[in-house]
C-alpha cells in the first residue's frame, strides 16, 4: 500500500477495487495453504483451539471498550465452541467427523460469514484501498475461525483450492497495477490560480501541481519556474509552479485606519479592512518586525500566539471587517491583506478542461496546501507610519 501511494498518489484509490479483491484473494489462497498444513502437523481441534485464542483476546477488550460492538466476535467464538465441545466429547479425530459434525460444523459457519463480509463491506465503502491491511487481518481472523469448515472442503485438494484462490488474486492485482490511466470516469486533479500583487501591478498563474499537464499548459507554458509565492501568502514555505500572466483590472482589498493612539509601552490601533470585489476569504498577514500582542476580530478576541499574527476570514458577506490590535509603542506595523476570490472563469477567458481533467479539491482533509485552486489572490501591503492621526 505504501509503495502504491509513493508510485500514484491519492489515484491508487481508482485501482481500489482490483488492489484490494487481489490481495484478499492472494492471502486467502495463501492462508488456506498454511492452515491446512499446521493442521496435518497439530490435528483440528488443536489447530483451532489456538487460532482462537486471537479471538478471546479480542473479544475481551472490546467488552471493556466497544461493550455494544463486542457480539461481532461473541457469536461466531459461540457458535464455533459448539462444534469443537461436540468433537472434543465424542473424542473425534478429523477424519471421522461423519455427516452430524460437518452440517454441525457448517451451521456455526453462518454468524462468522455474515458479520465477516458484513464488516468488510462497510470498511471498504468508508476506507477502500487505504485500510487494505485491516481488510486483510479481518479475512485472516475469520479463516482461522472456519478452519475446520476450510478443511473438510480442501483436505484432499489444498495445493488446488489454494491456487484456484491465488491465480485469479495475481491477475487482479496486475489489473490494479497495470492501470489504463486518466479518463472522464477516473480523472486527475490540477490546479490553477491567478496572483495580482498591487503593490508592484504585477500578475502570476500559480499552481501546486507537480508538473506542466495538458490543460495547464495553457496558462503556466512549457517550462514554468518554481518559485515561493509569499507575496501572496507570506507563510508558504514551498515553492509553486509560477509564469507571468496578464495584468487585470481588479481591485485591491482596503484597510482603513480608524484610530491609532498610544499609551504607555502600548500602541492601540482601530483598523476595518474590505474587499471590494467582495472576495470570499480576506486574510490579513502581520509582516515580519510587526509584534501584535493583542487583537480582536468583530468583537471577538483572539487568542495570543508566539507564531507570526495573522487572522484569516473566510464566508466573507461584506461590510467590512473590524479589527482592534494592540502593539508595542513606539513601532511601526505593517500589514499583507490579501483577498481570495472563488471562479476564475468569472474574470477571464480559458480553454476548458478537458473530460480527464477536474479541478484540485480545497478541502481541508485533502488539500493541505496553503496555495488552493480555482481561485484569484489580489494582495496590497500597507505601512501605518508613526505620525499621528489628523
């Protein structure tokens, strides 16, 4: 699995299906093999008794911590114990079952496939491919479970049933592995935006893509630089695919000063900033050498931090943003507010992607990435001075 992500990303997960069912496949075959053989070494009843052992110790924490989860393990352990109390008493050996303890041992089957293909079904819609090796030990918990069931139907054919699992595993996996790449039903992510730096009246595409692909070509050229982008978003660490892009007519994001005063060792400043292109995330970046020991956002104070102050407003409805900051005396502040707004289709003109291409999703939990997509950034940067208000 990691080899996988290391090799595609986050589009293993578009092989999810022929990945998972190969390698379930590929151990089944693989375990049915070995348990078979430690049975001819050990005997059945000996066998299982301890490839339960697993299950009692499961079974036990999750009566301390999933007490409502915990008949997932009691009913199959239950049922399981019947057959082998039956065997045990009887003195059976495994070659002399007989016709009672096969149908016996095939009605205690029944609650460990029905939870068993139950829970993988709903890890595998909430996880696919990602949790493969929980999908695995859970196979292996309930082959070891139907041992005795695996044995009276491949006792005298184990190297066959094993390959009859394993060769159809192998050839799934080669279906996963050797994947027919990007298409209108399993597309690729890209991504791009557009950079206006008011201060210097100059424009960039960006992207956080690894590469140059087809559609972003279009924007970013053959051969783009890889350059930081904190003029945009002063804690950007990396560095992003960057090319010159036309200047467009679109208006910084304001800051007022409504009142600075100071007193003592403390410097108040009463600031509103604004989008006026109605941007929908405004966010105001204290640059290096402005200390802000204090500050509240619309009436709400903010919590202190050590780090570099900056506050970043998303939902932004208009109407300006009120900002009350308190600052060491004596010390000029200066400040990067950059507005963010959604939809470059709506300020330029582009070729659209094509059906193997969608846009980079701005989530949270996927896009981590400070620099997003589908999205234009003008920043100004402001210096209130020292003088005071007239």
């Amino acid at each position: 699995m990691l080899l996988g992500y290391k090799l595609r990303g986050v589009y293993i997960l578009y092989s999810s299906d022929e990945l998972t069912l190969g390698l379930l496949l590929v151990i089944a075959g693989a375990s049915i093999f070995a348990l078979n053989r430690i049975v001819d070494k050990c005997g059945l009843y000996t066998s299982l008794l301890g490839f339960l052992m697993p299950w009692f110790f499961v079974m036990t924490a999750m009566s301390f911590f999933m007490p409502c989860a915990s008949y997932i393990v009691v009913w199959p352990l239950l049922f399981t114990l019947l057959p082998i109390s039956a065997g045990l008493f009887k003195r059976h050996k495994s070659e002399d079952i007989g016709i009672p303890g096969i149908l016996l041992f095939g009605f205690a089957a029944f609650p460990t496939i029905l939870f068993t293909t139950g829970i993988l079904q709903a890890f595998y819609a909430a996880f696919m491919f990602v949790l493969v090796g929980l999908h695995i030990a859970i196979l292996l918990f309930a082959a070891a479970m139907l041992m005795p069931q695996i044995r009276l139907l491949t006792a005298t054919s184990q190297k066959c049933a094993a390959a009859t699992l394993i060769l159809p595993g192998v050839i799934f996996l080669l279906a996963g592995i050797f994947w027919p790449g990007f298409s209108a039903e399993q597309p690729k992510f890209n991504s791009i935006t557009y950079g206006l730096n008011a201060d210097t009246n100059e424009a960039v595409y960006m992207s956080c893509d690894d590469a140059v692909d087809l559609w972003t070509r279009q924007f970013l050229g053959d051969e783009p630089q890889r350059l930081p982008i904190t003029d945009f978003i002063p804690i950007a660490e990396n560095e992003y695919l960057q090319a010159s892009a036309p200047v467009l007519n679109l208006a910084p994001p304001t800051l007022e000063v409504l009142a600075d005063s100071t007193t003592a060792d403390r410097r108040t400043l009463h600031l509103r900033v604004d989008s006026p292109r109605k941007a929908e995330v405004i966010e105001i970046y204290a640059l290096p050498g402005t200390q802000v020991l204090s500050a509240v956002v619309n009436d709400v104070p903010m919590k202190a931090t050590d780090n570099q102050w900056r506050v970043s407003y998303s939902i932004y409805r208009g109407n300006g943003i009120d900002l009350l900051l308190e600052l060491p005396a004596n010390k000029t502040a200066q400040f990067r507010v950059a507005d963010h707004q959604y939809y470059l289709e709506n300020i330029m003109d582009f070729e659209p992607r094509p059906p193997q291409y969608i846009p980079k999703p701005n989530t949270v939990d996927y896009n981590r990435d400070p620099l997003k997509s589908e999205e234009s950034i003008v920043a100004k940067t402001y210096d209130i001075s020292l003088e005071p208000m007239l």
